[in-house]
C-alpha cells in the first residue's frame, strides 16, 4: 500500500486524525507521539530540515530529512533532544513496517533512519527488524525510562502510599511553606494570554539553578519549545506559580491529554531554596489533577527526584537502520 505525501500544514489540519491511530498504537508515548509534541518540534528544530510526513493504510511517518555534518543523508524524528516519541504510528504493526520498507528501500535519497521511541519487545520494532535487517544493517540504540505515577482516588488515598517518615517530612515542608507566606495560583487562569504567561516561566526561571547555568528555560530551542506548545495547547495548558507577596519565585508546568498529565518544567527561584518550593508544586498540581479526574502524572525523564513521586517506570528503545556503504 502506497503512503500519500503530505505537507506540515497537511499535518496541522489532519492532527485528530493522526492522534487518533497515536492513541491506539501499543507501546508507545502518547504523548510525545502526538501532535502535541510532533507540530511544536517541527516549529522548533526543523527549521534547516525537511518534513517528511505521509500516511498510508496502516498508519503515519512523522519524520525529517537532513544531512548531517558528515554528509550522510538521514531520516529521524523533528524533535531531537530526548527520543521520548516514535515517528511511525500505526496499530498494525507488522503490515505498516513492511509498507515503510518497501517505500524507503526502493528511495536513493537515505542513508541512515533513526526511530526512536519503540517498546523494547513490543511489534513494530520487531517488524522493522524483520523487514529492513536483510537490506540494511539494523543497530539497537540507547533506552529512554520515564517515571510515572498512576493518582489515586483523592488526594489522602496518594499521600497513603508514602511511607510514614515521608508523609511527615512533606507534611512539614507545606506547613513551612505556608507559614512564610506562599501560596499557589493557577497561571493560566492569572495570565492576559500566552505570551504573558510564558514570560512569567521565563522570569522564575532566570533566578534559578538552571537559569544561572544557562540551562532550562533559558536555552533558547528549549524556550521556543515550550512556547510553541504553551500557545497551541492553549486550554490543556497547566501552569501553577508559586508566590510569595505576590511575587512569582517558582512555577510547574505541564500539560493534560486524554486522562493524563505530562509534567514540561519544574523550578524555582534559587534564593528560596529553603522552602522546597519543587515539592510544594508538586504536591498543589497532584492535588488539583486529583480533583479534575486526571489518572496518570508523567513526570518525564528519570531523575532521582522524580523517582520518589513515581510508581513505576516506562521504557523505550531506539533503532538505527543504515543502509551499507557497499
């Protein structure tokens, strides 16, 4: 079956319809699978590259077309900073990678195809494997783990699940936190629009670790990242802001789709950083997704702070598909 060219703007108008078949593939993110993440990346890092979009009978190719610095030509995903999402999404697997594989390997225009996002065990990779090992050589690259949590009914039945001498240190924290005068908002809520709100991210972020390292917020494809998502999302933008007399110093953003929550950011101004500011945010944004029905919080990438708000962990892995230089 043939796979039908489209353009980005071809991507933007059939979005729901290319989330729908996100939403029913297995083993996958769904979340930086979709066009929440794929239309914001392309805004952001693809700028020097060519789209590479089209849909076929099985399914969809999310892609960019490049050439390295080395001069090879390469096929990979428009987001290239984490891997969290698979450019190829369908929910049949093994017919939609023997339809790739029969368009790419009969196109001059590649070299090497980088896919990332695939379970480690699930179908597709498999079925990519099978289908392009005997023309190509086929490497596994390096996994991606998340942490997630999955929320409880309320927000005492979550707390519950902590051990005691954790229940009693947070509890602490968001007494402290109170008793020097902060309290929480909803920034979106607070903001005149989306510009306003971000500019408001941008200014906490200056004042913390990651701002003076240059990091975070800060980074420039970082920032036009985030703001491209913050403006298209618009309503499925979470933003809270912690304050104190009325002054920003910290902020957690995210966002929701379907029943669950994808954590973006987290910081704080630096010169608060007695009052765990992370931690009463977080605490704020569970209860209130808690409250709104949300079932599942992303807190994104591993990192030891997030581990101790998680439940359980999401891998996947990468393949890179490269054509012989025979």
């Amino acid at each position: 079956m043939a796979f039908t060219e489209l353009k980005i703007e071809d991507l933007y108008e059939r979005s729901a319809d290319f989330d729908a078949v996100v939403d029913r593939a297995a083993g996958i993110d769904h979340t930086c699978s979709s066009t929440d993440w794929v239309l914001p990346a392309y805004r952001t890092w693809a700028a020097d590259l060519t789209p590479r979009i089209a849909e076929s009978e099985f399914g969809w190719f999310a892609l960019c077309q490049g050439t390295s610095q080395t001069g090879v030509q390469f096929l990979g995903p428009p987001e290239p900073m984490w891997g969290f999402g698979c450019p190829l999404v369908t929910d049949q697997p093994k017919e939609f990678a023997a339809d790739l594989a029969d368009n790419l390997l009969n196109r001059d225009d590649w070299e090497s195809l980088f896919v990332p996002g695939l379970a480690p065990h699930g179908a597709l990779r498999a079925a990519l494997i099978e289908h392009f090992l005997p023309h190509t050589e086929v490497f596994g690259a390096a996994k991606m783990v998340r942490c997630r949590s999955t929320l409880a009914a309320d927000f005492d039945a979550y707390m519950g699940r902590f051990p005691s001498k954790r229940r009693r240190d947070l509890q602490r924290i968001m007494r402290r936190a109170t008793e020097a005068g902060v309290t929480v908002v909803d920034g979106v809520a607070d903001s005149a629009d989306a510009n306003h709100l971000f500019d408001r991210i941008v200014a906490v972020e200056q004042q913390s670790w990651k701002g003076q390292d240059g990091s975070g917020m800060v980074e420039p494809d970082l920032q036009r990242f985030y703001r491209a998502m913050t403006d298209q999302l618009q309503f499925r933008t979470r933003v809270r802001f912690a304050q104190i007399e009325g002054r920003d110093v910290g902020y957690v953003l995210g966002h929701t789709r379907n029943q669950s929550y994808r954590g973006l950011q987290i910081s704080y101004d630096q010169s608060f950083s007695d009052l765990s500011l992370g931690s009463v945010l977080q605490l704020h944004e569970i209860n209130d997704l808690i409250k709104g029905g949300i079932t599942h919080y992303d807190l994104g990438m591993s990192m030891d702070y997030k581990q101790r708000w998680a439940t359980e962990s999401f891998i996947t892995t990468s393949l890179m598909i490269s054509r012989s230089s025979d």
